[in-house]
C-alpha cells in the first residue's frame, strides 16, 4: 500500500520583529546574528494567537487541500513545545474546530523542534497499518526565547498540517522511505514551570544537531539506495540559517536543493513547525517526479527523515489555499521591541 | 383603566457619592417624593436597578428599601430592564394605579455605580448587552453606540461636530440644574479633543458613572385634590422590545423599540409630535440623543444631527430635549435615570424648574432605553 | 466564563454553525428554536463559510478588565456572506484601514482566558482578506 500526504497547509502570524530591534534593546550586535546565523527576522504571534490557533488555520488550509470530508480523518496529532496547557490536550480542540470529533485519535507530542514530524509519522504510520483512513500530523509552535538570550534572536511561531492517506487519486506525495535517528544528547530542555527554555551553548551544534541530523539523513539514504543528487529539494531543521547550509554541505547537498525549503532567515525558527513549513514551501512549487527529503531535529535529540515523491495532484491543489512564500511575505506588519515583548508576555502585568 | 397622576417627586443630588450607601441615596430621594406629595405612607412600591448584584453585591432591594424606607410589609418589587429599569419600574406603578389595585404608589430607582472600579463597572454595564455573542468579544457600551454612529455617519452623513453639539448643548442645561453632577460649559472643540473610548465617540460624548436615585409618587388622577401639590397626569405609556443584540438589527441608523414604544405612547395620549412642548430623552452617548430624536418621529432620518447643531432641541428651540441635562450632565445612575426623566418633566409641567423652566410646556416626553435599544420605554405627561 | 457556558457553545464559537428556517430561509447565528421572521420552528443546522463584510466598526479603548490586556482593538458588526451578522474583533490590520464594507475572513483566535490559570476560551475572530 503507497501511502502518502494527500493534504497540506500552513499558517503563520502577520507580525514581524527584526534582529535590529531585539540587539538594540540587549547591546548585541545585530550584524554577527545577520552574517553569522543569516537571520534577519522572525515571527511574532499575537496576544490571541496559540499553538492551537495556528494548528486550526494550518489543519484547514490541509483540508481544503486535500478535498476530503473532516469525518474521515481518525487521527490528529498536534506536536509542539509551546501547548497552552500543561495539562489538556492541543489535539481535540483541533479537532473539534475542523469537525473531525469524536470517531477520532488525538494525542499531544513534545519533543522539542522535533514534535512536528513525529505526528506525521505515527498518522503514517497507522494509514500504513490500516488502522486509519486519514490521520494529520501537525507540527506548530509560538515558542519563547529568554529576553537576551541567543534564541530570542529566532525563537517564532507558525505551524503546518499534513493529512497522511493512502488513496491514490488525492495523493500529493507519496512517502516512499522513513528513518529516525535518536540519542540521549542533552544540548536544550525546559524544566517544569519554567518559562523560558535552557541550552548548552556551542554543544547544541556538533554534538547535538549535526550528529543527530546526519546521522537520520545518513541512515535513510541508505536505507532508500538513493544518492544526494537524486533528489530535487531537501529540508532540515532550520534552527538558525546557518545549520541547514552546513549539514548539507556535510552530506552533500547544494544550496540549490535546500533553497527553497530554508525559510529561517525571514521567518525564524518555528521550533516544532520548522522543517514541516519548510516541506508546504516546497511542495507549493515543486514539479511532480520531484523526490524530496525531510529530516527534522528536536533537541534531546533525535530525527525523523522522510523521502517523498511528488505526484502529479500538487498542481491541482497547491492553490486551494495560501502559499507558505505568500504566508510570509505578504499581509506582514512590523512590531519594535515594546509591542513585542507585550505580544510575547513578557512584561509583568499586576496580578487581577 | 383609571387616569393616573404623579403627585410628588423627589431628587437628591447626583454624583460620586462615597459616604453614601445604596439605600441611604434611595431612601432620601423617596422621602423627599413622599413629603413634595405629603403622604408618610405607601400601598406599594417599585424600584428600578439594573445590577445592585454586580455593582453593590446586594440583590433583593425590593425588601431592603421598603424595609429602610419605614413602608416594611408593604409589596415592593425590584424592576429590571438595564438602563430602562426607572422607566419600566415607573410603568409597572402606573399600571398598578391605573388598575385600580392600590391608590397609593411609589416609582422609583437607584443605582450605586462608584464602589466598583471602572473595569468592573464597565462589565456591569455590558451585560445589558448580548453577554454570549457580543460580550464575549470585548463589546462595551460605548462600543455598540459607537458603531451606530460610524453607520449613521455613513448613512446620513452625520458629523464629528453635530455628536459633540448634543453635549454642549446638555452640558449647558446642566449648569442650571442644582442636582446635576457635572456643571459645567463644554465646548465643540474641547468634546472632539477629549480622551477616545470607543470611536468616533470620547469621553465627553459619554455619560459618566454616577451614584443616584429618583422616586415619584403616583395616584389616581381623581385623588389628586387631595394632595399639595398640583398633579401632573399621565397619558400615555409605551414599551416595546427589540433584539438584544445589535448586530441582529436591519438597520443599525435607527432604534425600532423607541419607535414602538412611542407609537403606544402616542396613541394612548391621543398626541402626536408636534403636540411635544419638551423632551427628556436617553443620552446615554451623544448619538443615542440623535438617534432616539429620529426615533422617536421628533426629527426626519438623519435630521437629528443638524437639528442638534442649528439649536432646534434647546432649551429656546423649536423642541427643548433634555432641559435637565440628560444623561449627559446631569448623571446616568443607570436603575435611577428614567425616574429622573419624570422627575424633570413634573418639575417643568408644574413650573418649578427654575432657570432651565421652558416656557408655556404642557406636555411633556421622557423616553428610557435599556442596552442599546433591546427595550424602551416612552411616557407623554400633562399638565392638569 | 464557566467552563460549561464555553463548551455549549463550541459547534457555534468553533465550527461556526448556524441554522435556517426550513419555512422562510432566515439563517440564524446562533441557531434558535423559533425564527424571528415567520415563528417557524424546524431549522436545517450548516456550518458557515469564513467569509463576510463589515457593516460598521469601532476601536475600543477602554475595555472592561476581562479584556484589558488587549485594548486597543477594533471590533466590527461583520455581515456573513451566507446571511447572519455577528460581533467580532477584527485583528491583523492598523486601525486606519477600516471602513465599512471592506471584506473579512473569520480566523481561530484566543478569545479569552480566565487569568493564567483558568480555561482559555476560542473561537474565531476576523482578519481582512488581501488575496
């Protein structure tokens, strides 16, 4: 049975901070954030604005892709690090709002950056074992650098939903291989209670990112027999605009092949929604035949690859809701340190 | 039906009155309407308060005032009807005189509005409106009558000056009425500067928050020798409802409840418009006297700015609205306003309403509106 | 608001379903049990499209405490394009661009919370269409 993602879409918050404006508050220097991570700015969610929220948006913009009736779908799975309860579920509220209650599965995943990509793959893989007609991965995020800190610099919101299905008329992309790569590395965590996450520095990186991120691509290109340059476009977890480049060079991409995916240094890093928006972004473009791989990083850490193959119903579709680039660019304000640290709670308000 | 009349009326001043609890503002208000009609006891009595609940955290005034006004065992009843809670609590009175059930009845209302803050008093408020579907979203009352506005702008091309020119204009009756709360002159200029609430509308486009109350006496027409004090008859009496929330109306540019009720009004008095010497009207913001004058068939749709600004509603135009004061000046106590419209307007008919008295008025309006028009309440008045 | 009160209303605040008269076609949101136009009493329940207009708007800016933190905001009476009006904030544009008749879509948005530990409550608000 090919099953495959039969449905995509993506949401992104309207408002815009730039690097600028967070080091002018802090001191920094905005130029080493713009040269030596290639970001430039990010996004900025609202007040009204949750995980949940930019879940709902981007799970209709999959479901008017996708054509089918929201009853069928018998998954929902919502991964992110920023769910706005601690305890009760992201999922059903998603759910519920698109109409696929109560003949439904809904679970919640956190896994840092990586809780994306970990629903699409168990909503594929239980399309694959047959225990579903369709089942949705989304990965979403409104996540929180410390005031300061490194990661304020890239720490946005957005989110995607991928409806995975295994019948052949709507299919957009069929999954042809899948590999995860998983370790104990302790390079960034959030206790608790705590706000604001912690990190280890400069052994985010090697240790951390690279090793994780090679290895699951490593590991499924082997898997799948297949080379570098059999693919059109490869997306990774883009937690700055400098990692992606490096792993694929690495591995032995060009910067072609992760161009069109690589949306950090305007968008931010949206954490769980990460690779997956960059995968809408691709698939908004590309041609069918195209072969596409994905491999995501969360911290803690692990990745999870996927290789596609685009079908010819991407070009039917890709209009039946906005475009990730559009999502982007178009409709943006631009928020000053003042609003957005409003926007992001950061002020202390008197207790009510 | 018998004719009914209203025999005595009393008033305190209007305010932030902080050493004063709800029933000492409602008691003293009532014993001034009992010794004006020279009665030291009632057969019943009502009492118009929108949220004591949500304001004082006291319910059940029916009770209490009866109680603290010295009437205890007699039937007194709280009426409700947000904003329009006097002017419905002073039908209930009429029809129970009218009736023939008791002869001797109090009408009254009160609202303490000051011990809560502005935010909490805000939402008090709201809840006259559609909590569920308008509230829900950050709706205040400001808000709904600020979108009247911008549409009737729209519609008829009401302008900025001709809102600002009602409040001058009430602000100015108001310098004349010793119980108003704010007595002061307010200009065009200094209305369209002040503080923004919901716009178009500012802060002087805005009835204030304001501790109150209002009580009358009515009995049978054909007791009113009796009595010392000349009556004032009541001849007309018109309610009417209309969808709670805004956004259910057609036509957001006019308000069919003052329509309705006034027709009633009309009908039962046997008046018609130009039968009017005076108006007191519900000027809960600049636009709702604009409105409510279209409504109400003083003024053509969309004649009711213009006529504003050109001073035709004055207290020496072609119909005087709000000599007191209004809402505006005078105070909006919410559960005590539309008492107060009677008040007044017994004042005037009996020409006793000193500086701000129109001259020759025989009959008189005063129209009450809860929410943002979802009830109203239209009573004609005569001189005797 | 308790959390029952939000609950009840999900299929309205969450799907944005309403209801039309079988007699006369009047679409009600919310849905009721009598229409208001010929008393009929059988409804045909939809969900409605996200699309409308606006019929007129403010800017509040003193709002009540519930709804201090997000003040100043616009708020609209929007005209649903399959029939119904509704209250709204409308979000996502400077307040300078709003105008009578200008098209809207209703998006999901936090619509309030019961302090930081309370129940959040959502539902949809609206955002101008620029496609």
């Amino acid at each position: 049975m090919v099953v495959g993602i039969v449905g995509y879409g993506a949401h992104i918050p309207r408002r815009r901070i730039k690097v600028e404006d967070i080091a002018k508050v802090w001191g920094a220097d905005a130029a080493s954030y713009k040269r030596g991570l290639e970001l430039f700015q990010k996004s900025v969610p609202a007040l009204d604005e949750d995980t949940i929220t930019l879940s709902v948006e981007a799970a209709r913009n999959a479901l008017a892709r996708s054509g089918i009736d929201p009853k069928d779908i018998g998954a929902v799975y919502v991964g992110s690090e920023s769910h706005p309860y601690a305890v009760k579920p992201s999922g059903v509220t998603v759910a519920e709002a698109i109409g696929a209650t109560p003949d439904c599965h809904c679970a919640d995943f956190e896994f840092a950056c990586k809780a994306g990509s970990e629903g699409m793959f168990v909503a594929y893989g239980l399309v694959k074992a047959g225990l579903i007609k369709y089942g949705m991965g989304i990965g979403a995020d409104t996540s929180q650098g410390a005031p300061g800190d490194a990661l304020e610099y890239s720490a946005a919101a957005g989110a995607a939903a991928f409806i995975m299905g295994a019948d052949e008329e709507r299919m957009i992309a069929t999954v042809d291989e899948t590999f995860s790569f998983m370790t104990d590395t302790p390079d960034f965590w959030r206790r608790e209670h705590q706000f604001y996450p912690a990190h280890g520095g400069r052994f985010t990186g090697e240790p951390a990112y690279f090793r994780t991120v090679t290895g699951a691509a490593r590991g499924i290109l082997e898997k799948s027999n297949l080379k570098p340059e059999d693919f059109k476009y490869v997306v990774f977890h883009q937690p700055n605009g400098k990692f992606p480049k490096r792993a694929a060079k690495i591995l032995g991409f060009s910067f072609e092949q992760i161009d069109v995916g690589r949306l950090v240094p305007w968008l931010g890093n949206t954490y769980s929604g990460s690779s997956p928006i960059g995968l809408t972004a691709i698939l908004d473009v590309a041609d069918p035949g195209d072969r596409i791989l994905m491999c995501s990083y969360g911290s803690g850490a692990g990745s999870d690859a996927f290789v596609f193959t685009v079908r010819d119903r991407v070009r039917e579709v890709r209009d039946l809701a906005p475009r990730t680039r559009w999502l982007m660019d178009e409709n943006v304000t631009y928020v000053e340190y003042g609003e957005y640290a409003k926007m992001r709670r950061k002020i202390r308000l008197a207790e009510k | 039906m018998r004719d009914v009349a209203v025999i005595g009326v009393g008033m305190q001043k209007w305010g932030e009155l902080w050493e004063k609890s709800t029933r000492d503002i409602f008691v003293e208000s009532a014993l001034l309407a009992m010794d004006d009609a020279g009665v030291d006891s009632l057969d019943a009595m009502y009492i118009g308060s929108m949220s004591p609940g949500l304001f004082t955290s006291q319910e059940h005034l029916g009770s209490v005032m009866a109680d603290y006004l010295g009437q205890k065992s007699i039937p007194s009843t709280r009426v409700e009807s947000a904003c329009a809670s006097g002017g419905v609590a002073f039908r209930m009175a009429f029809m129970e005189v009218a009736s023939g059930m008791h002869d001797i009845v109090l009408a009254g209302g009160v609202e303490k509005m000051t011990d809560v803050g502005g935010g909490d008093a805000t939402h008090a408020l709201a809840t006259a409106a559609d909590m569920q579907w308008e509230g829900v979203q950050g709706v205040t009352f400001p808000g709904l009558y600020a979108m009247m506005a911008v549409a009737h702008m729209d519609k008829y091309g009401t302008t900025r000056e001709q809102l600002a020119a009602v409040a001058v204009k009430n602000h100015h009756n108001g310098t004349m009425n010793p119980r108003a709360q704010f007595r002061m002159e307010i200009t065009v200029e200094g209305v369209i500067n002040s503080t923004k609430v919901a716009d178009p509308l500012n802060i002087l486009d805005c009835s204030p928050i304001t501790d109150g109350a209002a009580a009358v006496i009515l009995v049978p027409a054909d007791m009113v020798k009796k009595f010392k004090k000349p009556g004032v008859k009541v001849i007309g009496s018109g309610h009417a409802t209309d969808t709670i929330a805004l956004h259910d109306r057609e036509d957001l540019t006019t308000l069919s409840a003052v329509t309705e009720a006034a027709e009633q009004a009309y009908k039962m008095s046997g008046k018609d418009t130009k039968d009017i010497d005076l108006a007191e009207v519900h000027d809960c913001f600049t636009i709702a006297e604009i409105i409510v004058s279209e409504s109400l068939g003083l003024f053509e749709r969309g004649k009711g700015g213009p006529a504003a600004e050109v001073g035709e509603t004055s207290l020496k135009g072609r119909i005087p609205i709000n000599a007191s004061g209004g809402l505006k000046s005078k105070g909006h106590p919410v559960g005590a306003t539309g008492v107060a419209q009677i008040v007044e307007l017994t004042e005037q008919l009996r020409g006793e309403a000193g500086d701000r008295q129109v001259s020759s008025a025989r009959v008189g309006l005063a129209q009450n509106m809860g929410g943002s028009g979802g009830s109203s309440v239209v009573h004609i008045l005569e001189v005797m | 608001m308790p959390p029952a009160r939000s609950w009840r209303a999900y299929p309205q605040t969450y799907r944005l379903e309403a209801a039309r008269c079988s007699k006369c076609g009047k679409a009600f949101f919310p849905p009721r049990l009598v229409c208001n136009k010929c008393n009929g009493r059988q409804f045909e329940h939809f969900e409605m499209k996200h699309t409308g207009k606006v019929v007129t708007h403010t800017i509040i800016r003193t709002p009540s405490d519930e709804f201090s933190g997000q003040a100043p905001f616009a708020l609209g009476i929007i005209q649903m394009d399959d029939g119904p009006r509704l209250t709204s904030q409308i979000v996502d544009l400077p307040f300078e661009e709003l105008r009578i008749g200008m098209p809207v879509r209703l998006e999901f948005r936090r619509i309030s919370s019961e302090g930081e530990a309370g129940a959040i409550h959502y539902g949809h608000k609206a955002v101008p269409v620029r496609i």
